[in-house]
C-alpha cells in the first residue's frame, strides 16, 4: 500500500501553495515528484469494532495534489482502462483547478454512480493500471488514485447539497419492467425514465439496491449512499415493488404479454453461492458468504440491539476463497466479535481475485492468510456442530483457463485446525429462477443469460445484463451493460413510436 507516511495537513497546503501558481506549466517531473496522496482511514484497532466506512475520502487539499499528479497524457490510458470509458483527464484536471462542480458533470456523463463505483471499482486493474505516473515509479500503486477522486467529486456533490435528480422528458405512454435492482438495473432504470417512459422496477428483496445493499458490507460501502441513488430514481418517478419474485409472483412472459410492458430488463445477478462439495458442508456453523453477509448487512443482524436477524458470532471462524466476498466476510467476523479468523486460499496472494486495498486492509484487521491451502473436510460434534477443519497443504503447478497458476494438492499434507464456524466464499453462480422459468430465453452452459452486442436477448422485448449476464463481475461491468440496454430499450421504443 501506498499509504505511509502521512502528510500533515499543513505540510500539504504549503506544497499546494508553491505548485497552484504555476498549475499548467509543471513539467512533467515535477508532478510526478508530488507526493502520492495517502487515504485516511480509521485506525485498524478502531475500526474492527464499528461497522462504520473504513476509508474517510480525501480532504480538499489532498484531493488538489493528488489531481496535480496527472500528467494529462494525450493517449489517455487511463481512459482504455474505464469500462464506461469516463474522460478522467478531464475530470481530474478540474479537480486540480478546484472546480469539484465541473469534475463531478464530467463523470456523470458516462457514470450514474460515482459515489459507488469510486468506492468500489477494481481501479487497479482498470484505470490505475496503465496510468502513466505509477509506470514511471514503476508501481501501479502509485498510479494516479482516479477513483479516489472520483469519490472525492461524488462526496463533494453529495455533502454540498447539489445532487438533482436527472430531467425527465415528458411521458411517452410506453411502459417498462426492470427485474432486479442492483446496478445493471437501477441504470438501465434511470436511462429509461429520463426518455420519458414509464418504469417499474420488481426486486426480490424487501430492499432494493442488489449486492451493492445485501453483499458488500457498510463500511466499504454506507448503505445511505446506495438508497440515495434509489430515492433519486424514486423522485424521477419509478415505481419500485419489492418482494416480487418474477418467476414465482409472475412470469416473465406474463409481464410483457398480461401487463402490458412494451419492454423488460432482466438484472437478476449473480446470487447462487457455490459450495465445495465437502463432508461436513451440512454442519451446523457452516454459511455460505451469501447468507452471511445478508443477514448481517441486508437484515443488520451486527446491530444487536435495533434488529432481531440472528447470526452466528463466532469465535473462531474460518473463510474459504481469496476474493472480495472473502474479504468482505472475514472482515465482518472480525466486527461480529471472533477471537481468530482464517482466510482460507488455495493460490498464493498473487493470485488473488480480491482488490488489493481489502486484502491490506483485512492484513491490518489481523486476519491470518493461510496461502496455499485448502479445507478437505469439515468436522463437526455429535450435536452436529462444526470444530474443526481439515486442510490440505498446495503447491502452484502450470497455469489453467484463467491464466492464473494452477493449485496442485501435495500428498499426505492434512492437518487439523479447530474451528467452531465455516464461511464458503468460493464464488457465486447466476440465479437460476427466470432461466429456469422462461425456457423460450436462450441460456449458455453456466446459466447466464445470452445476450447480442446491445443486450437483447434471445425473446423479442426481453434485454438482460450485470452479473446475469457476465457471470460473478464488477459494479462498474453491470452499470456499462445497463447503459448499453437501455439505449437499445429507448431505441426500440422510438422505432415502435414511429411506425
Ligand atoms: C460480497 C460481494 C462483494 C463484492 N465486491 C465488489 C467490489 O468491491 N467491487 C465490484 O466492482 N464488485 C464487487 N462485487 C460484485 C458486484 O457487486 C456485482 O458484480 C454487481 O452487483 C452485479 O450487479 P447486477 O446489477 O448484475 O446484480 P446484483 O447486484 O446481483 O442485483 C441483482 C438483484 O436482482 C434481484 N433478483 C434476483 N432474482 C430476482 C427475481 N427473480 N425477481 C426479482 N428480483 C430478483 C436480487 O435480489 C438482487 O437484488 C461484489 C459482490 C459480492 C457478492
């Protein structure tokens, strides 16, 4: 991480002081000589026992400096890097001339939801990973931190007041069903609405907001930023029923041809856990990171005093997988109040899927890596109930489909590790119900949903994309397929206008 040593705030005004003046004539060895701006953080003995947002954002100055670094280069890499390809030397060159205003109209011309994606988004795998500056220092950690700043525009536009919701045009008469509501949907919902068409938006859920609510937890993500975005759909005028499950409350068919939608979203994610297959699965203490994070996050099972969720506050619990959902669910035993949590990971920390900011993060919070390694069996009481797992020790062999080195098991390497709750976060599979429920709609091997280049899908009005689409992706992945659908949506609404 790139977060040590911290300069004060005055150290950082007095550099903001002598570069300001000259702010479009620094060579390009000056900025790059800027120190890269650290982001403030509670302290990690704080932080394990609240459930509040870890990383505070940058403060004004930090937001400047960090802004100055960029060297505006002409090719942009950094813009090839952005699945929703957003003009960042132009957003972050606005930031460094203090018009935060322009910075935040710039992102929101290919983003609906910066307050998020500059929380969430993997920038050091997309933006950050060609950044010119971070190739010069010859570490993509001292990139430009773009979505730092992008969340520092979106904090700025949210604090001051200034969030409008988007203009609607005047009604069309056209009506249009978006299922799910994570963000695949809530963008394909704002895109639609803003040409004027009506749209209701059915989730599952008691609420709405998808993953971004039930999976990732309060303090990567505050859930008061994810209803913001759902109330400004709201004051945009779509209608949002939860608890409807379409293929069970009604079809999916039955919406286009009983209730007269001209056209339907599928958003439905990737929210099947998937489990090892193991003995001792079954025991009792064993969850897949999918319940547990909705019970704690969804149903706010932490909040011992304001919700009745029940949850298993373990004390020494063991999490399998080394990606987000990993982090995120070690992290949440950690404020649950478990003496010890393991992270369980067959490949070596290279290969982790996980952003790099949450595996130092969950470093810091004290959870013990154990690389190369993966549970066999879980053992459980006579009650039933999990003590213990058996792991199996791995070496890395040639790479697999995915181009990561494949885990190789090493022979007679178990050994036992005592444990009273098991968390199963291997990865999540599409949900299968409105596949399942609409055997017209074509499906590949894995069950997603298959889609052409503008996210029609194979029954005509029907449009899917996110997660259900792509399989287990990004925030960033399912709003830019939202935003594909929807223009292919609004495209078919104007031609059916027309004739
Ligand atoms: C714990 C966790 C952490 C993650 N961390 C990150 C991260 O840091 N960065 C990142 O970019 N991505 C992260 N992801 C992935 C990211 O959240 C997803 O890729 C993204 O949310 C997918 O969006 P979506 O719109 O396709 O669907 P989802 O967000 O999955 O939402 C789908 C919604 O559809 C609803 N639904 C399902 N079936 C039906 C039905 N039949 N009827 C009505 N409603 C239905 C579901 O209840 C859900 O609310 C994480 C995922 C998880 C699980």
């Amino acid at each position: 991480m790139n977060d040590k040593p911290e300069p004060s705030p005055e150290d950082n005004r007095r550099l903001l002081d002598t570069l300001l003046p000259r702010k479009d004539e620094l060579k390009a060895r000056e900025r790059i000589a800027i120190p890269a701006q650290p982001m403030p953080a509670q302290p990690a003995r704080e932080r394990v026992r609240n459930m509040s947002e870890v990383a505070l954002g940058y403060a004004h100055d930090q937001a400047r400096l960090e802004a100055l670094r960029c060297l505006q280069c002409k090719n942009a890499p950094c813009v090839k890097g952005c699945p929703v390809a957003i003009d960042i030397p132009a957003f972050v060159k606005a930031i460094a001339d203090g018009d935060t205003a322009d910075a935040i109209a710039i992102i929101k011309r290919n983003s609906l939801l910066p307050a998020i994606c500059g929380r969430v988004c993997p920038q050091e795998t997309q933006c950050q990973l060609d950044c010119t500056v971070g190739k010069s220092l010859k570490d993509v950690e001292l990139s430009v931190s773009i979505g730092r700043l992008e969340r520092f525009a979106a904090d700025w536009e949210r604090e001051s007041g200034r969030m409008l919701p988007p203009e609607v045009k005047p009604e069309t008469g056209r009506k249009v069903a978006v299922i799910g509501s994570g963000p695949a949907s809530l963008t394909v919902a704002a895109d639609v609405r803003r040409e004027g068409h009506a749209v209701t938006l059915f989730e599952a859920f008691h609420k709405p907001g998808g993953v971004m609510m039930y999976g990732i937890p309060e303090f990567r993500l505050p859930k008061a930023i994810v209803q913001l975005e759902i109330d400004t759909l709201k004051a945009m005028g779509v209608r949002i029923v939860t608890d409807y499950v379409v293929g069970r409350t009604r079809k999916l068919k039955d919406l286009l041809e009983r209730d007269g939608f001209d056209a339907v979203f599928v958003g439905t994610g990737a929210g099947l856990p998937k489990f090892m297959n193991i003995e001792g699965e079954n025991l009792v203490g064993v969850f897949s990171a999918n319940e547990y994070l909705t019970r704690s996050n969804l149903m706010r099972a932490y909040d011992e005093g304001a919700a009745d969720t029940p949850i298993r506050r373990g004390r020494h619990v063991a999490v399998l997988g080394g990606g987000n959902v990993a982090m995120d669910a070690a992290r949440t035993a950690v404020r649950l109040g478990a003496d010890e949590v393991h992270l369980i990971y067959r490949r070596t920390e290279k290969e982790m899927p996980a952003r790099i900011e949450e595996v130092a993060h969950a470093k810091e919070e004290g959870i013990r890596f154990h690389l190369l390694r993966n549970v066999k069996r879980i053992l459980g009481d006579e009650t039933g109930r999990v003590v213990s797992v058996e792991c199996l020790k791995y070496e890395l062999g040639p790479p697999d489909d995915s181009g990561r080195r494949r885990p190789v098991e090493i022979p007679n390497s178990e050994y036992v590790l005592p444990m009273d709750t098991v968390v199963v976060a291997i990865g999540n599979d599409s949900n299968p119900l409105i596949p399942q429920t609409t055997p017209e709609m074509e499906t590949n091997r894995w069950g997603n949903i298959v889609v052409n280049e503008n996210n029609r899908t194979s029954m005509p009005g029907v449009y899917a994309g996110g997660d259900i689409v792509l399989g287990a992706a990004t925030v960033i992945l399912a709003m830019g397929q939202g935003r594909q659908a929807a223009a292919a949506i609004n495209e078919q609404l104007r031609e059916e206008t027309k004739s």
